[in-house]
C-alpha cells in the first residue's frame, strides 16, 4: 500500500512535469558528453554541489538515454567522447545502452582521440565522425604483471604465501621472479576474451568481418583516412559542421524530457550494492588507495543491515545484488553470502556481476536465484590465500630488533619479525584447506553441481563472464538492467516496476524473525544455555 500511494505522487508530480515539458521550442539534436569515469553507481560528494558537478554513473547514463529514446520531438542525438575510464564489463554496460537508442534513432559518435575503450563505445552509434588531426590508438589489449620478488630481498623483505590452489596468484608478484605458467594461461584467456568482445562487437556494428576489424587493429592506424579506408569511420570533419541551432547540449534540453510514469500497483525492486574488498564491519572508503585494497571496502556489517531492510520492507518484492568486488575476508563473504541464502527463500534474490566478481566476491552470490555477468566480467578464483611478509632480513639490515614474549604455541605466527615455522605453516595451510572446502561445498550447492566439478573450476582459477556462462558460474550475460528486469519478472511485478538503491542504514537491522519456525531455532542455542535475559534483549519478544 506504502509503494503504491508513493507511486500515485509521483505520477502526480510527473503529470506536471509533462506538461511543463511541452512548453517551448523543442531541440531536434541533443549533445551529450562521454567523459571520464563511469562507477555503476554515482559517488555522492559534498563538492558535486559546491562545484555544480553533475554526478556521473552507468545508472544515471543509462536513464538518461532511455529518456532520449523516448522523446517523439528528439531526431537525434550527438554523443562526444573524451576518455572513457572504465572496466570492460562497465563498457559493455554502456554499450548495450548506446545500441539500443541507436536502434531508435541516429546516433552521431564524435572522438578526437581514438583509444580502444573509446571506439568499442563509440561503435555502437549510427556514424562515427573524427577531425582530420584524429590521433589513433586502436592497438589491442595487454595485461602486465610487475614481480616484485628481487626488489623486496634488496630490502630484507620476503613474502609468506598459503595458496589453494595453483590458479590463486594474486600474492605472486611478491613470490616470484616471472610469470609461472597457470597465470600465463589465465591472463591470455582473459585477454583474448576482451580482444574477442570488441571484434564481435565492432564488426557488428560496422558491418565488417572480424578478420577485417583485426587486420584494422594489427595495421597501426595512424590517420583518419586511413581509418576510413579500413572502414573504422564514416567522415572526416570537424564536430562543428554537425550542429545547427537545432543542436542543444543535454543540460538545456533536459527539460523537454517526459520523467517516465509508474504503475499503480504497488511494489518495487531494492538495488544493493558490494563494490571493494570485502572486510569485516562496516563499509569505509579510503582517501589514498592501497595496493592491492583498493580505496573501497565493503563491510559484511553494511551488506547485511542493507539485505535485511530490503527484506522487512514489504513493498521491496525482490533483491538485486550487484557486485564489483576481487574479494577479501573470507568470513566476511560467508557471512554475506548467508544472507543471500536465508533471505531468497522469502524474496528473490538477483545477482548482477560489475568489473570484477571474483574469490569473495564470487562467493557472496552463489545462492542468488540468478546470477547475471558480462561477458568480460572477471569472475571465479574459487580459493584461498593467506600469508605475512617476513621482516626478518629487513629488521637486520637497517638496525631494528623486534624482541616477543609469548604463551601459546601459534601465539606469535604472524608476527612479520620472523618467518613461517613448520607449524605456522601447517596452521594456515589447514585454516585454508578448510575454507576451501566449504567454498567449494556453498558453490557446488549454490549452483547445483558436483564438488568434483567445482574443485575442476576452481583450484584459483578466474574466468571471464562468457566462460562462466558455459561452465555454469552463471545463469546469463547482461548488465545491470538485465538484472532489475530478471528481478521483476521473478517478483510478479510490471515491467516498469520501480528500483531503487538501497542506502546503509545506520541502526542494526536483525532478521526477518516473523516465522516462529525461525524464531526458535535462533534462540535454542540461548536456551540451552539459560541466557534468558540476552535473548530477551536481542529479540525483544
């Protein structure tokens, strides 16, 4: 009921809105910058407002496209490109938003300065257009590794690493000297999946063969009639024999856009968001980015308090959960991941993959109803790795003398002054031969397979999307907006049902502890061990 009176205002609003919006002299083009970076969803700055930055994301992108696709006044529109800095799955996001308004209406690509990321987006307008001075960086795609092992013995450092199994290599670059064959074999599966996608992709689009778009790229283009003659682009001019007085930049003609109006029926789709390392706690963001951390990090605290509001609240009829996360604590991901599981038997729970959904982040949604990735999506590395680096040459070459006091045999295991002893060693090779197991174990029945068949697609190995899919790691490639819809259908709800973000709350949210069922299996344990008081101030009966 709560959803459906919120609708009715909206409508309301909106109502107005039209009305407003049929007023004046309408653009026939709008203009619509493609610039720099593009997180899933839009960072919320104090200095957005002091600046009169707008905020940019794939989600505000995408919207603002489908309004364009909806306007009957509007003949076309112009897209400027400049640098897009984005993961390749958040490409393929914003691609298959460009191609579908292109699909409606002429879509003019205009770029300067032609890199890879760029045109594959680009691509996917009607006519590419580049000034005669274009630079050309149509060059492929690379993955480097820098090993760091000998740097760090020039210092006294070494690095101690647990890993399960062969694939998990993240720690190597401080363990070895070069590449060893399994990241060899990974990383040129990636690579060439990436150098797959846009080829496709490309060649769709411009009605060229892949063999043609990859002779293009091996050629060298270095000039726009070059590029032309390759059939890469479509005129050489500069952007402004394109405008007209018809030609208004987005910001001006955003006011002739009709907001979109919402069913009366009531209910809605929550949109939660995991993107960083998974930690304990809360989510924080970090100022400076670590190595490795990252500057993001999601708290099992924070993912759980925004899962358990999304299933008390009964207008949300569904879940989607999107991650953009290499990984983390493993204690954290399982404790997520439970959520998942306990909480999809009441609401469906949709699992959308950004950049990267791997180790942890993997792990967090393997009991989601349905699991959605891009095709260059990096995902897997079902495994375990853990460690300490060892400071022991370090302390001795620069005068430090850590001294310790101990009590208990493993007490001190990782303290960096000393290396690994053999039962330090045999400690965290059997914590992590544990999580293994109950990693493969959540996989095998997440997904329902057999744990033989995990352990052959796990061992640390990562997969793109589009080998995820055939290996069943996932159900389906799409975006974000491919979840939302799964979502809906699953949820019995409209279409053009609403879905929102679900912001952190602040408080603790317990679970759903309507079903008495539940209600007594939590508190037993307390029984058993007559904390009456406790449960009575944990459940408030």
């Amino acid at each position: 009921m709560k959803s459906e009176i919120q609708n009715k205002i909206y409508n309301l609003v909106a109502g107005v809105q039209h009305q407003i919006a049929d007023l004046g002299e309408k653009p026939g083009w709008v203009i619509l910058d493609i610039q720099g970076e593009f997180p899933e969803f839009p960072e919320k700055s104090p200095l957005n407002i002091i600046t009169r930055k707008e905020p940019q994301g794939v989600s505000i992108f995408r919207r603002k496209l489908k309004l364009l696709e909806d306007a009957d006044w509007l003949r076309g529109v112009v897209l400027r490109f400049g640098g897009v800095q984005a993961g390749f799955a958040t490409a393929y996001a914003l691609r298959e938003a460009i191609a579908e308004l292109a699909s409606k209406k002429p879509v003019y690509s205009v770029i300067n300065s032609v890199h890879m990321m760029d045109y594959y987006l680009a691509s996917a307008g009607t006519e590419i257009v580049v000034p005669p001075s274009a630079e050309f960086y149509l060059l492929g795609f690379h993955s480097t590794v820098t090993y760091i092992k000998d740097a760090l013995q020039k210092l006294g450092i070494e690095m101690e690493v647990v890993r399960i199994k062969e694939y998990k290599t993240a720690y190597t670059r401080f363990t070895d000297d070069h590449m060893d064959e399994y990241e060899r074999e990974q990383r040129t599966l990636l690579v060439s999946r990436f150098m797959e996608e846009f080829v496709k992709s490309v060649a769709q689009s411009r009605n060229l063969t892949e063999s043609q778009v990859r002779e293009a790229i091996d050629a060298g283009i270095t000039n726009a009639e070059q590029a032309r003659q390759y059939g890469l682009v479509d005129r050489i001019a500069y952007e402004d024999v394109l405008y007209s007085k018809k030609h208004q930049p987005f910001q001006h003609a955003s006011r002739f856009l009709k907001l979109p109006l919402l069913p009366d029926q009531g209910g809605k789709v929550a949109v939660v968001s995991l993107e960083g390392m998974i930690v304990p706690g809360h989510s924080r963001h970090i100022p400076i980015p670590l190595p490795i951390f990252g500057e993001q990090m999601a708290g099992s605290e924070s993912l759980i308090r925004a899962l358990r509001t999304a299933e008390k609240d009964e207008d949300t009829r569904a879940i989607v959960l999107f991650v953009n996360s290499g990984g983390g604590s493993a204690l954290a991901s399982d404790l997520i991941s439970h959520e998942v599981e306990r909480i999809r038997a009441k609401k469906p729970v949709v699992a959308v993959m950004g950049n990267v959904a791997a180790s942890g982040g993997y792990y967090v949604l393997t009991h989601a109803n349905h699991v959605i990735a891009a095709p260059t999506t990096i995902t897997g590395s079902i495994g375990v790795i853990s460690g300490k680096p060892n400071l022991q040459g370090f302390n001795a070459k620069y005068g430090l003398n850590p001294e310790s006091i101990k009590m208990g045999r493993l007490a001190d295991s990782f303290d960096s002054a000393h290396p690994l002893t053999e039962d330090e060693r045999a400690f965290l090779q059997k914590g992590a031969e544990d999580f293994y197991d109950l990693f493969t174990s959540r996989v095998a029945e997440g997904r329902n397979l057999s744990r033989e068949r995990v352990n052959e697609l796990g061992r640390g190995r990562v997969w793109s999307g589009k080998d995820a899919l055939d290996q069943g790691l996932i159900d389906e490639l799409g975006t974000l907006e491919d979840g939302i819809r799964e979502a809906r259908k699953l949820a019995r709800l409209p279409e053009n049902a609403p879905a929102y973000l679900l912001e952190t709350p602040r408080q603790m949210v317990l679970p759903d502890m309507k079903d008495s069922e539940s209600v007594l299996a939590a508190i037993m344990p307390l029984l058993r061990e007559r904390t009456w008081m406790v449960a009575y101030e944990r459940y408030h009966f």
